[in-house]
C-alpha cells in the first residue's frame, strides 16, 4: 500500500467509526451496504454470469467502488451459483440454474421443520439438520435421511465408528451426500479466493471493507429458515414455549457465530439483516416477547466482544423506535430501509448513528436529481451532528440507474461536507 493509499484507507475507516461513536467526521462517508447485480449490470454482464463467473463478478464490484466513489468495498449480495448447483439446492432458486439467465436469485420460503417437529429438534438440533433439514433443502443430500440414528452416537467409540460409521458413510446415498458437499466446498473456496482478492487489491488503493458476513436474529432464523413467516407467525399463538426454546436455541448459535466471524476476518462490523421485526410483522407485545431479547442479546454479544453491530432494519421501523433507544448509544451502525427521520432524531439522534435510507424507488426510476434532492434533506436534518452515512435503503438497487448512483457521490460532496 503506498502511503497515499495508506492515509485513505485509514481517513475512510476513522469517518465510519467517527459516525457510528456520534463524533462528526469532516465529511459525510458513502458507504453501500451491499452491493448485488448492480455492477454486473452495469458493466454489461448476465445475473448467471454474476453468480458463476466469481473473479468477473468481484472485479465489477472493485470497479463500481472506485467509479462511483464508495468509501468502503460493499458486502456481495451473491453467493456461489456453483455451490447450490453442487448440492442441488431447492431453497435458493437462482439464473442458470432453475431460473432463466436474466433473472434474479430467489429464497423459497416454506416449512423446512414441521410444526410437529419441535421437539425432536430441539432435542437434537444436529442430528435433526442433518436428517430431515439438508434433504428437505438440497435435492442431492437426500441421502442423508436414510441415516437411521443422530449420526454422532457412534463416534465416541472406535469399533462402532469403524464397523457402524464405515459401511453407512459407504451407502452409496450418503456417499453421494457427501461428494455433493465437497464439490459445494470446492466452489465455495472459489468464491471466497475471488472476495479475498478484491478485498486486498481496493484495501491497497486505500479502500476498506465495509462488514464482515451476514448474521441472521435468532427470531429470522426460526421463521426465514425452518418455519416460514405463516408458520412462525401460528407458533406465536399455538406453540409459543416451543418457539421461544428454539429460537433461544439459536441465539446461542448466531452469538457464537458472529463472534467466530469477528475474528476469522478480522473485521469488527458484524451485518445483521433483519427481516421480521418491522411494524406490521407483529404485535408490540408479540415483539417485546418473541423478538426484541434475543435480537437485543445478539447486538450486546457483539459489542462486548468489541465489534460493532450493524443491523439492517428491513420495512418500516418507526414503531420500534422506542426499542433501539434501549441500546448503547454510540455502539450500533443502524441502517434504516423505512424509517419516519424527524422521529428518529426524536428517539436516537444522541444514541445512533443513521446510515440509509435514500428511496429505492429514486434510485431506480428517478432522476440524478431527485437523489441530489434526498441527499440535501438527509444532510439538512443531520448537519448539526454529522452523524450520517449515505447509501440507499439496502445498499445499491441491482436496477439502480448508474446516473443516480453516480448522484449520491456528487451529493455528498456537495451538501456533506461538514
């Protein structure tokens, strides 16, 4: 890195962390949170091609930072084509797989652990992935189903891990299982050796990045991943000392996550994309007892660990405004989707910092001018504290015109210099 080079990287990151401790920086930081097709797009690539072709894919989001003026290189919105391809996954639909080549990843949303499934899961929540979730999730780990016990019962004992362990791990199924996973991590490792390299080539031209992997609210991963939203939306009412012990279940494991990720990265921005918490989800009371602990645990956990949470409020969270008061002030990156702004001055404008939220909506059919519009108002109503990074409401739209983006960086020179 060469000194010029050096001294951005670390202005850009001391802006960030200036914003997130309520301190005000010399200028507002642009910083997207993340970043899908949109530089793909832009450069003329097909959305197959941006999931299987990962070094193309990287170098368009290395190319977009520094084009449009990013303080930080964004999260990847994608992941490996090649390693669901590799598993035959059925929870992720994606272009050039079972989707056309021009269309966008989909989540297939569905009961993935049956509502009479409780408590085996929760008895052995191991064993009960492998068993019953890989083979409801991935067409080619079927075989794990024929696996008649928790699978880790043999191995504290060498003759039956040998004379049991042996001949079902030889089960041609279960073989087959386990060559889709490794040809999964063959791909995966591509992937990453692409994200590592683009990381280490902007950090070299003074460009940090911005957060370190996802990490899903214990309440998201009940309801995204196992029950479904109708699902986990009946447990509140039907089963509701079952859905608090599996989502306190995985409380245990995002923290450990999350703390894992921390330090394997080194990076201290820990994104937590939140997807059921908005007003309209649920009730304040439902929230209070199904949500907000454990979500609020995570964020502790990872602030008492020395990172910084950076949380993703998905839809409208000015009803919950009154909740994130409760947290440390000057300790979480908050990034808004839907928020009303002059009430979050009321509630959080000495507690956290506001990182979002100019409209999807503008950046996609609007004008450069009605960005330059939305980042005025935005700079007008934080100008006395400073404490604000721009970017959309989820990072840059995959459909984002490249004039409007060009916009937020013309913006903030503009009207973001403190």
């Amino acid at each position: 890195m060469s000194p010029t080079a050096e001294e951005l990287f670390k202005q850009r990151e001391q802006r960030f962390n200036d914003v997130v401790t309520l301190r005000k920086p010399d200028r507002v930081p642009l910083v997207p949170l993340g970043c899908g097709y949109f530089a793909d797009l832009w450069k003329g690539y097909s959305y197959k091609e941006a999931g299987y072709n990962n070094p193309q894919h990287y170098a368009a989001i290395r190319d977009a930072t520094i084009e449009f003026g990013w303080d930080m290189m964004p999260l990847n919105g994608l992941f490996s084509a090649a390693g669901y391809e590799a598993i035959g996954s059925t929870q992720m639909r994606w272009p050039g797989g079972s989707l056309p080549d021009d269309t966008g990843f989909q989540f297939v949303e569905d009961e993935y652990m049956r509502a009479d499934e409780y408590d085996e899961f929760l008895a052995d929540p191991n064993g009960f992935t492998v068993r019953k979730i890989f083979p409801r999730i991935a067409s080619n780990l079927a075989g794990f189903a024929q696996v008649p016990f928790p699978p880790l019962y043999f191995i504290g004992n060498i003759y039956y891990l040998l004379n049991v362990g042996g001949p079902l791990l030889a089960a041609p199924p279960i073989r087959k299982a386990l060559e889709s996973l490794l040809a999964m991590s063959d791909a995966v490792a591509d992937y990453f050796a692409a994200d590592a390299a683009t990381g280490e080539e902007l950090a070299k031209l003074g460009y940090p990045r911005a957060l370190a992997a996802p990490i899903i609210p214990p309440f998201d991963m009940v309801s995204d991943m196992l029950r479904s939203l109708r699902g986990s939306t009946m447990d509140m009412y039907r089963r509701p000392d079952q859905l608090l012990g599996a989502i306190d279940l995985m409380e245990k494991a995002q923290i450990g996550l999350a703390l894992m990720l921390m330090q394997v990265s080194g990076n201290p921005r820990v994104f937590i994309p939140m997807h059921r918490g908005a007003g309209g989800f649920m009730s304040d009371e439902q929230f209070e007892r199904f949500y907000w602990p454990s979500f609020k645990n995570l964020v502790l956990a990872v602030i008492d660990a020395g990172g910084v949470p950076c949380p993703l409020f998905e839809g409208d969270y000015t009803p919950r405004l009154k909740y994130l008061a409760e947290l440390p002030a000057g300790k979480v990156a908050g990034h808004f989707d839907k928020v009303d702004r002059k009430k979050f001055l009321e509630f959080l404008g000495d507690k956290m910092c506001f990182w979002g939220n100019v409209p999807l909506s503008v950046m996609c059919t609007g004008s450069p001018q009605q960005v330059m519009d939305d980042v005025k108002e935005l700079c007008g109503l934080f100008r006395d504290t400073g404490t604000l990074i721009l970017d959309s409401v989820t990072g840059i739209p995959d459909e984002a015109k490249p004039e409007c983006v060009a916009a937020l960086r013309e913006a903030a020179d503009e009207y973001g210099v403190w």
